[in-house]
C-alpha cells in the first residue's frame, strides 16, 4: 500500500514556478533533476512558516461578486475548473534526492509520494470564507481518501465510501471568543468536508458526542474513535536517563535578568545618567536598580504548561495563581505567547512565572521531564496532546475538569474548575506537599497512556476501520 499526500503549492515552491519550458528542459534532460528539484522546494516549504491566507479576493470585482453574487462565482469557478482542469505534479518523495531532511518536514516522510496542488489549502480558505465553490482535488485511481481535519475541498474521482474525514474538535462552533470569521471558515469547511465524507473518524468520544448534539441528522454516519498516537520523538525522551537537565532551565535566571535589564535601562533618567557620571552613584547601585525586583529561584518546584495563546487556553489562570504560589512553587508557560501582556507589563511582580516563548520540541520534552507536574487548564479542547505528553513522563497532571480530559486521562489525574485560580493553587500544594502520593497516582496513569496512545494502538484502530468499510481486503489485494 502507497501513500500520497496531497500538498500545497505556492509561487516559487514545490513545482509552483517550476514549469513551462524549465520543466521541459530538465525533464528532456533528466527527469529526476526535475523530481529533485520540486522536491527540494516542497520540503523548503514545509520547513518554514510561509503558509498564510486571505479572507478576502486582492481584486475589487471579485470582492463585490463574493459578497453579493457567491454563488453565480462559485459556477463560473466549477467551469473553469472543467474547461481547465488543475493539473497536480505528483513528486516520488525519495529522501535520497535531497541533501537533508529538515526536521521540520520530517512528518512528510510518512508518505510514498507528495502531490503538489496550486494553492490547495490557502485558495480554499479564501473560497470557504466567500462562500464561493470549494476547490476541486481530483482523486481518480486512489483506494481511500482521508481528510485530515474539515477542508472547503471537494474530493471527485471518489466514492463517498472511501472518503474519511478526521474531526479533531468543533471549537470555532462555540467558542465565545472566535471571531465571526473564523467560525464562519470553519462552518464553511466542516459543511462540505460533511458532503464528501462517507466515514468520520473522531479524535475522542467527547467530540463524538458534541458532533452528535450539533448534528443529529449526521448521528448515524458510521465513525471510529481514533486517539492521537504518541510520537516515536516523545517515546525515546521519555525513555532517558531522568537525570538529564533542561539547558533552557538552567538559563531561566539569567535569561529575566538580561530581559529585567533591558526593560529597566529604557526607563533611566537623564538625571540617573548625570550623577553616575558626578560620581553621585555607583555603578553597583545602578546595576541593582536595572535588576530591581525578586529573582527567579532555581531551588523551587516548578509546574510547566505548552499552550498557544488563544483565551480558551485559560493563560491568566497561571497569573493569578502565580502570586499565591510566590516562594512555594515555579510555573513554566511555553509556547508563543505575550507573557508580558498577561503580566500586565509588570513582570517583576511575578518572579516565579517565566514566559519561554518558542522552544524546540526538544526542549519542551525536556522542560517537561524535569517538571514536577503538568498543568492544562484548557476551557475546552478536542483533545489535549500536552495532558498525554506530561503523563509519559510519569509527572502527576492538573487539568480541567471537563468531559474530554477525563477521557483521555481516565479519572487519574488531578481536576480543577478552570475557571477556579484557587484550585490550581490548592492542587499544586498538594502534589509538592505529598510528593509520594503525587507520584503513586501518576503511574497508573502512565501506564494507561502508553497502551491506549502507542502507534500501534493507532494502527490497529485504522486497521479495524478499514475492515468495517470493507476496504481491507482491496487494499491488501493492491499493495
């Protein structure tokens, strides 16, 4: 069995640009110096952060025509998608065309072969938005279809039968501080991943159960519950020596200081200038006036969070517990997030909560295996891959209490009302006040991630899926 992986195209990547008599030429020549080529551009691509998209036409008639004749759009654009079709480069995905593999990219390893399709998902995102025509992919001569996560993509050349869509969460539905945008893209997605798909595959029983309140007339379709599985990455960390530090930890002090530093010296006046240079002050004193405020103590306990900066991630539940914890415990936020916004712009307040902002995935796995406990105090979720990755390592877990955490964490974790600072503070004296106790209640809860979330947990569930829609024996047939 072969896998594909259908990929975007943008100006000057994967083969986007790389066409007319240049491919020609180099296919005439040597077709693999062309496969390389493209192949190359695709992995550039997917190695960087250039994806973006627009929620509106750049071309003003087409603005007007979207918003007041979508429909009559989305036509023309099915005809002209008929009169002239979209023509995918299919690229062998053979890493010895490639001088590396950029660790980045290194999930598109997973697939035989990548097809390039011209602004596949950015073009799909402006049309869903629109509520012009959902972008054709055709998938003539492919025995199964999946569609990873809601696309405003039409899938042709398919039955609906072989067609499964994964639905990780239907947050943007409810969430009560999206923006109508947003929600609006999603909805427009979700609606015509719904049409194309024949089978649906649900990240947790929770989101099954919210996906049948929001859609009952959809109740029926035949679906599989199919945990995340743990990273092979995630496995080999948790499996080294305990012993190993954080390197980012132990910067943790100096990294406030130089920040302290900088923020601090933008605010000296001329006059604190003047009588340094009068000899009035010390250089010493002025230097303790640039570090002025509590310094971050290494000697504590610290709890460690990987969150993206969205209000449902509850960040400023770790600010208000953070004053009640001072001198007790340290909190970690990774991920990019504003953390001196949620401070209030006042960080020495805080000595003992530490914004990392970005971090390698490395080094989160790091910052999480010396931790004393992970925190996820999420309002909702689909799932909660952090709660997973805190477990693996045997550290006890605070967590929201709502339905889909304690799925996944099958009643061993510790809950909170996310909407409670004082619980949080309450669970975290807990743990470091009884660390034994803390300890015995997260190995089970180890032990019950690493069999329910392996790979091949994974794969035997997407085996049994296959056998339920009958496709197994086909596809046994043409491996």
């Amino acid at each position: 069995m072969k896998v594909t992986l259908a990929v975007e195209g943008t100006p000057g990547y994967g083969g986007y640009g790389i066409r007319g008599r240049m491919a020609e030429d180099l296919a005439r020549i040597a077709p693999r110096a062309l496969d390389s080529m493209r192949l190359a551009e695709i992995y550039r691509y997917f190695s960087g952060s250039r994806f973006s998209h627009r929620f509106e036409y750049r071309q003003r008639a087409m603005r007007v025509l979207a918003k007041h004749a979508a429909g009559l759009v989305a036509v023309a654009q099915r005809q002209l998608a008929t009169v002239k079709p979209a023509r995918p480069t299919l690229v062998p995905n053979e890493t010895s065309l490639l001088s590396e593999v950029p660790k980045a990219a290194e999930h598109l390893l997973l697939a035989d072969r990548l097809l390039v399709v011209d602004e596949l998902y950015s073009a799909s995102m402006l049309r869903a938005v629109n509520r012009t025509g959902p972008v054709p992919l055709d998938a003539t001569g492919y025995d199964i279809v999946l569609v990873d996560t809601p696309h405003y993509v039409e899938i042709t050349g398919a039955r609906r039968d072989q067609i499964i869509s994964v639905v990780h969460d239907l947050i943007p539905l409810q969430d009560v501080q999206m923006s109508s945008d947003w929600r609006l893209l999603f909805q427009s997605k979700l609606d015509v991943t719904l049409k194309n798909s024949g089978h649906l595959i649900f990240v947790s029983e929770a989101t099954r159960d919210t996906f049948n309140n929001l859609f009952p007339d959809r109740a029926n379709t035949p679906n599989t519950i199919l945990y995340p599985a743990i990273r092979s990455g995630l496995l080999a960390s948790a499996e080294e020596p305990a012993e190993r530090g954080s390197e980012y930890l132990e910067t943790i002090g100096a990294r406030i200081r130089t920040s302290r530093i900088e923020r601090n010296a933008d605010q000296i006046s001329d006059s604190a200038l003047i009588a340094l240079a009068l000899g009035q002050v010390s250089k010493a004193d002025l230097r303790a006036s640039l570090t002025k405020g509590s310094d971050w103590d290494p000697s504590l306990p610290f709890f460690a969070t990987a969150v993206s900066d969205e209000p449902r991630k509850n960040i400023a539940i770790f600010v208000e517990a953070a004053e009640a914890l001072r001198g007790l415990a340290n909190l970690v936020v990774m991920g990019q997030v504003d953390g001196n916004r949620y401070m209030g712009h006042q960080p020495e307040r805080y000595p003992n909560l530490h914004f990392t902002g970005y971090v390698t995935e490395t080094e989160k796995l790091n910052i999480i295996r010396g931790s004393t406990g992970l925190i996820f105090p999420s309002f909702s979720e689909g799932f909660g891959i952090p709660v997973v990755e805190g477990a693996v390592f045997g550290r006890p877990v605070i967590c929201s209490n709502i339905p889909v955490f304690r799925e996944i964490t099958g009643g061993l974790a510790v809950y909170i009302d996310p909407h409670r600072p004082d619980e949080l503070v309450s669970a975290v004296r807990d743990i470091i006040s009884n660390p034994a106790e803390a300890t015995a209640r997260a190995a089970p809860l180890q032990a019950l991630c690493l069999s329910r979330y392996r790979q091949s947990a994974m794969a035997e569930r997407l085996k049994q899926t296959l056998v339920t829609m009958g496709r197994l024996k086909e596809l046994d047939q043409a491996a």
